[in-house]
C-alpha cells in the first residue's frame, strides 16, 4: 500500500478564504493608521500571520502510511505510529460561527490523549465518519 492522503477541501478553501480576507483587512487598517506608529505595526504584523496561515492552509493534509499517520497542519506536524492509536473515531471537534459544526476524526491515543485529525476535519459527518472508518481500518491492518 502507499500512502493516502486525506484533506478537508471545503474546510481548507473557506479557512483559506477567511485568512486571505483577515490579511487584506489588517492591511487596510494599517495604512489608514498610518499616524499611530504602534498601532500600524501592530496590525501589520497581524497581516502577515493571517497571510501566512492562508499560504500554508492550503498543504495542510492527514497522510496514511504502513507505518503511522502524520499530520501536516498549518502550524505544526505531527506522526503516530499505528501502534499508539487504540482507536478512532469521528465526533463534532469545534463549532465555526452560531451555526456550523466541524467534524473530524478524532485519534484516541493508547496514552489516553485524544487528539482531532483537523487536517482531515469537514463540515459533513457522513464524510468524516468515512474517513474515520477508513484510518480505523488502517490501524487495525498495519498494528499487527
């Protein structure tokens, strides 16, 4: 087997989306507060953290392997070996807004830690339960 890869799309397209939004607007608010010297860098450096959180959205991604599951995500990796997991399942991981649930497998860890695979996450629970299902698969054939 090689390695699957597993993304998110429309959750990375609308992060994407509202991190390339908040740049532009942080940008925007910093030439106009162009007389406050603390402010505008303040600001500017805002831009440039949501500029570079949209950049790397984009790469975030769950990749399956014999060997383990490793994660890419905006601000970090992490690798587990299939040996750490117990089990996964999907479960809703965060709420964006009043409305919108985010689902996602959810790693649960032979240490008892339980740790979302966000790179992975979505906003339908049928996908995110596939998915689950698919890796907790995975887990069973390669932890032997």
């Amino acid at each position: 087997m090689g390695a699957r890869v597993y993304r998110g799309v429309p959750r990375i397209v609308a992060l994407t989306a509202v991190f390339l939004i908040g740049a532009g607007f942080f940008a925007g608010a910093a030439v106009l507060a162009k007389e406050s010297k603390g402010l505008a860098i303040g600001l500017w450096v805002l831009a440039g953290v949501s500029l570079l959180l949209a950049l790397r959205f984009p790469f975030t991604r769950a990749v399956a392997t014999p060997e383990g599951l490793k994660l890419h995500g905006a601000v970090g990796n992490a690798s587990f070996k299939w040996s750490e997991i117990a089990s996964i399942s999907a479960t809703k991981t965060e709420q964006e807004g009043a409305l919108i649930s985010v689902r996602a497998p959810v790693l649960h860890l032979a240490s008892g830690k339980n740790v979302p695979v966000a790179p992975a996450s979505t906003y339908s629970s049928d996908a995110a339960a596939r998915t689950a299902a698919e890796l907790d698969q995975l887990r069973q054939q390669f932890s032997r």
